[in-house]
C-alpha cells in the first residue's frame, strides 16, 4: 500500500542524480572552504582558533541544517498547496510521499540542529568540540552564544513537527504544522548576522522574508526534482512568488550587510553575489513556464534543484562569513541594542519623521490593503454590493499597522517603555477592531472562485475557518483567556526582558498582540462567520470583563517596585530618561488610560449591530403576520411535531 501511494513522488533518475551529485558538490565545497572562512571570521571577531574541524562542522552543520529545513517547510506547503482532502479531511494519496519525506527529513533536521548547539557554543567560544563537552562550561557556552540559542528553538521546532506528523494526515494538521517549521527556519537567521550592528532591525525583518521564501522555494524544487510528476501550476506560481520576494529582500539584506563596499571584496559578497545570479536564473525559468502554462522538462527540474541546493550552500556561506560592514564601522550602544541613532526625545515631528519601514510588518500592511482593495473592486465590477463602510475600516486598520510598525512609534517604542506601552495598546486594542469590523473573510469567500476539482484558496479559507483548532482558539472563553492572560504573562515575567532586547522580540510580540486582539474582537463584533458567537448582551458583558485587568495592570505597572525591562533600558540610556521608573509610571498610565476609546468603538458597533438585528428580525415577523401565519400558532403545532416524534 505504501508503496502505491509514493509512486507518485518516487524519484526520477535525473532528480536522483541532480540531487545527489549537488549535495556531494557542496559538502566538497564547504569542507574546503571553511578552514578560511574560519580563519577570517576569527580574525574579525578576535577570538580564538577552536580548530579546523569545529569550523567545518560549523559551515557543513549550517548547511545542512538549512537544507533539511527548506525541504520541510517545502513538503508541508506542497500538501497544502496541492491536496485534496477526502473523507475526515485527510490528505489524498498523490501528497503522502511529501508526507514521508517530512517524516523523515524532519528527524534529520532535528539530530543536525543537536549538533549545531554544541558546534555553535564551540565555535562561538573559541573552544573545540571535544575540549566543550567534556569540560564543565558547555551550558555557560551556549547560553553565551545567541546562534546556538537560535539552534536550540530550530530543536524544540524540529522535534515537534517529527512527532507531530506522525499522528496526522490530515490537511488542517499539516496546516498546523507550518507554524513549528517557519519558526524552525527563521530562528537561526535572526540570531545572525541580520540581528547584530547598524540597521539590524530592518535587517532582522528582512531576513524573516527572505528565509521562509528561500526556503519554500529551495524545499518545493527539491521534491520536484526527486518526483515523477511535473510541479502543477499552483506550485509554478508559488516558486515564481517566492523566488521575486527572496530576491528583493535578500537584495535588501546584501545591501545592509555590504554596507556600500565593494561586493567583491569580501567572501560574503561573493557568495550574496552567486546566490543572486542563480536566484535570477531560476526565477526567470519559472516566470516563463507560468505565462507559456507549460510543464517543466525532467531535466530542467533536475538543474533547477541543483541550482537551489548551491544556493543554500551560498547562503550557509554568508551566514558564517562576516559581513563586510562590520569590518569597517565603529559600533556604538545604540547600534547594539537598537541598531539606528534616535534624534532627541519624542515629539510629533519625531514620531511623524522617524521612519524605519518595517519590510515584514509593513509590507504585510501594505500588500494586505491592496488585496482588500483589489477584491472589494471585483465585486463592485461584478454588480455586487459591498458596504463602504467595512472597507474604509480596513484600509484604516491596515494605515494604522503601517504606521505603527514603521514610523516614529516603533522607533522610539524599541527604547522607550512608555512610547512602547501606547505601540502595544495600538496593536491589541485599536487595529484589531478596525481589522475584525473590515470582514476580510466574507470578502474572500464572495470574491474567490469556487474549485470542485482541486480544492482552491477558496476551499483553504474555509476549512481553517471551521478547523476544530480555529473553533478552539476563537470561542470566546479561549479569546478572552488568551487576551488577557497574555497580557500579563509578556510583561509580567522574565520573557520581557528577553523580547525588547531583541528585534525579533518586537515582531514576535506585534504578530501576538494583533493575532490576540483579533480572535478577541472577532467573538465580539465580528462579521464574519466562525467562532461561537454568545448573545449581544453576553458580548457586552465579555466587553466589559476585559477593562478591570486593563485596570489593573495599569496600575500595577505604575505602582510596582521594580522595573520592567530594567537591564535593557539602562544600556540603551537615553539621555532624555533621567528614571526609568518614571518612564514606566507613564506608560502604566498610557495603559489604564488608551483602552477606553476602543472600547468605545466596539459598543458603538455591537449596538448598531443590535438594532439593525432587531430590524431584520422585525421585518421578518412582519413579512411573516402579512401573509397570514400564526407565529404562537406555529411555534405549538411545532412542538407537537416534536412530542410525536419522541414518542415514536
């Protein structure tokens, strides 16, 4: 039977080859290659030489690592992607290879990051491996390390989704199961090179793109490579998306890790040089079987999957060479812990004028609204009607979130509690109202085709919103929970500390806080369908609960003895902060005090909300009384009916 099922996806001789002599290729490459690579970054970051084969292994580890990760992350989106689930919502037999394959590789991925923990404490202490792990300082070294650190999240990540795929095949799990997988990926990257010197916080959010896009296209070429089928051409244009963004925003991260050197002058630019030119190479290939709508020869396949596993290899190379820039500036504190220079203390023109564009955040923004658009568009085209009023709500939402992440707001909320704490408010309180009050999923159901052959984006859409972990997340005892225990469990507790010191730490906590208020407001005033919706005075009443832990926190946040953060705000130092408690003191006061205009909002929905309901039930009844019928009459005769049935 097993055999049966992975007939589809068994290798091809031309995969098989590609893949193989690639893989060889690269392990050639690297393990000569890293004896001076190691030399040079030990040279750079002034500590000592732990050996030549703690550098090898650090540079084949990384690669290897990589690669097992893009192949996960490829395979989980080739399934969702291209399944079409039958009875109980399981996968169909032509997606089970790429679900072996994750099986499989995912136990790999997780024994290689194993290694690279260790491998990483060495390399980063200047230690070999041996001397490292039979000495007493291994978890002094890699709590020292943030790259194995990074390593350590990739395990946890790896681990979860090798046990985790064994107990589903169904494709809401396979959903499910991106989440470990994207995180897995991006946690080494940000630990990195794009998380340390100037501008690593538009660098941290660039590397975030670009290695989920690298990695889905990396991930799905290879199972094309080692399958006999052509890639359908949904995968096409998925590479082609992926591969566009991977080359912008990897453009982006050479630019700032360059630093306007010469990129030929440093083993970084050499390899940032290569991986683009084969990016750009695929990528044009795939542009041109989308718009002439052919399938793909064997053998192109099999060049385009090595070409991808070279550029893995390029990129293990960048992410363990130093960048050039860092070789020429002069770090300052500011650069550490922020990485840009702040002018003065807050103002409106400062807030207005500080822009740093966020590219995950901001983009997401930006490319959100204009799908709104487009779609709310195609109705009006169609003859449809479609309420102004919802889309004015989520383009504001949308220019809110734009703002918010990318402005003055984040630059100075990444140094300043009380300008972070008025950020945070933004970000769980007011533009998830305006998001929920927009209806993008009702949107989308009207605008997106219906597929009865291939399940489509539309199908997709409503299988996550009826998945019994959607259901779970968005009921509104869970919504609530999870609005305010997290609330409490951030700031709380000694993760704080960990997230505002950082970048990643702010995008982890923005996505959390939109994602929390969204499933919160969504129960409340949402329009569209999918959780539990209690009655309107029910609603009103979990409105409500809501502000006395808004209270409190605020509050506790002014009153508390110690300081949130302490050790972080007092390296940054900021010269216009004379007390960091007082900093605190206000942004408690922000806290207590920003939450009453949302709530204002949401009543003001949920009680038009409430009489149009009335209208329509109203109107009903009276349609209802006009022609004739008996409303108390029906109601009797019905449960009749019902006290027959149950006795039959």
């Amino acid at each position: 039977m097993a055999r049966e099922l992975m007939s589809s996806t068994a290798p091809g001789r031309w995969g098989r080859l590609s893949l193989l002599g690639s893989m060889i290729g690269g392990i050639a490459v690297l393990t000569a290659y890293a004896p001076h690579l190691g030399a040079q970054r030990l040279a750079a970051a002034g500590i000592a030489d732990p050996g030549t084969a703690t550098n090898a292994a650090r540079l084949l580890g990384h690669w290897a690592g990589l690669l097992a990760g893009a192949v996960c992350v490829g395979a989980l989106v080739w399934i969702v992607t291209t399944a079409t689930p039958r009875d109980g919502g399981r996968i169909d037999a032509a997606s089970f290879g790429a679900h072996l394959v994750i099986e499989r590789v995912a136990i790999v991925w997780a024994c290689c990051a194993t290694a690279m923990v260790v491998i990483s404490a060495a390399a980063d202490s200047g230690i070999p491996i041996g001397r490292l792990v039979s000495g007493p300082g291994l978890g002094s070294a890699i709590a020292a390390s943030e790259v194995a650190r990074g390593w350590c999240v990739t395990v946890l990540c790896a681990a979860a989704l090798a046990v985790g795929v064994r107990f589903t095949l169904g494709w809401v799990g396979h959903c499910v199961a991106l989440l470990p997988a994207v995180i897995g990926v991006i946690a080494v990257p940000v630990t990195g090179n794009a998380g340390q010197g100037p501008d690593h916080d538009v660098a941290t959010s660039a590397v975030i793109v670009f290695a989920v896009a690298l990695a889905v296209l990396a991930g799905t070429k290879v199972l094309v490579a080692g399958s006999q089928d052509a890639a359908p051409r949904r995968v096409q244009v998925l590479q082609l998306a992926c591969g566009s963004v991977a080359i912008v925003f990897g453009a982006l991260l050479a630019t700032l890790m360059l630093g306007g050197l010469p990129i030929l002058g440093s083993d970084y630019g050499w390899a940032a040089l290569v991986a683009g030119t084969l990016l750009v190479l695929v990528i044009v290939g795939d542009a041109v079987l989308v718009l002439t709508r052919r399938a793909s020869a064997r053998w192109a396949d099999a060049v385009a999957a090595a070409a991808m596993i070279v550029v893995v290899t390029a990129v293990a190379v960048a992410a363990t060479s130093v960048p050039p820039r860092f070789t020429v500036h002069e770090f300052s504190t500011w650069d550490i812990f922020l990485g840009y220079q702040l002018d003065g203390p807050p103002n409106a023109l400062n807030l207005i004028t500080a822009w740093r564009f966020d590219p995950l955040i901001g983009t997401a923004a930006i490319v959100l609204a204009l799908c709104y658009l487009v779609g709310a568009d195609r109705l009006r085209r169609r003859g449809d009607r479609w309420p102004v009023g919802r889309t004015i709500a989520w383009v504001l939402g949308c220019a809110a979130l734009l703002i918010t992440t990318s402005s003055g707001v984040r630059a100075y909320g990444s140094a300043m509690f009380s300008v972070h704490m008025a950020e945070h408010m933004a970000l769980n309180m007011f533009i998830p109202v305006l998001l929920v009050l927009g209806a993008p999923v009702t949107l989308a159901l009207r605008v997106l085709p219906s597929n009865s052959q291939t399940p489509g984006p539309r199908e997709w859409l409503l299988w996550l919103v009826h998945a019994p972990a959607t259901r779970f997340l968005s009921h509104p005892v869970t919504a609530f929970v999870l609005f305010v225990g997290s609330l409490y469990l951030v700031y709380f507790t000694p993760l704080f500390d960990t997230l505002i010191r950082y970048h990643w730490g702010h995008e982890f906590m923005t996505v959390h806080f939109l994602l929390t208020g969204y499933l919160y407001y969504w129960g409340i005033i949402g329009i569209d369908p999918g959780p539990r919706r209690l009655p309107f005075l029910g609603r009103l009443g979990l409105l409500f609960a809501v502000m006395p832990f808004h209270a409190f926190f605020g509050i506790a946040t002014m009153t508390m003895t110690s300081t949130l953060g302490e050790s972080f705000y007092r390296s940054v130092n900021l010269p216009w902060v004379q007390n960091i408690s007082d900093d605190q003191h206000l942004g408690g006061a922000i806290a207590w005090g920003s939450s009453e205009l949302p709530v204002l909002i949401v009543v003001v929905a949920l009680v038009a909300q409430w009489a149009r309901q009335d209208r329509k039930v109203g109107a009903r009844q009276d349609r209802h009384s006009d022609r004739g019928y008996d409303d108390d009459l029906d109601a009797y005769n019905a449960m009749l009916r019902e006290l027959s049935r149950t006795r039959r």
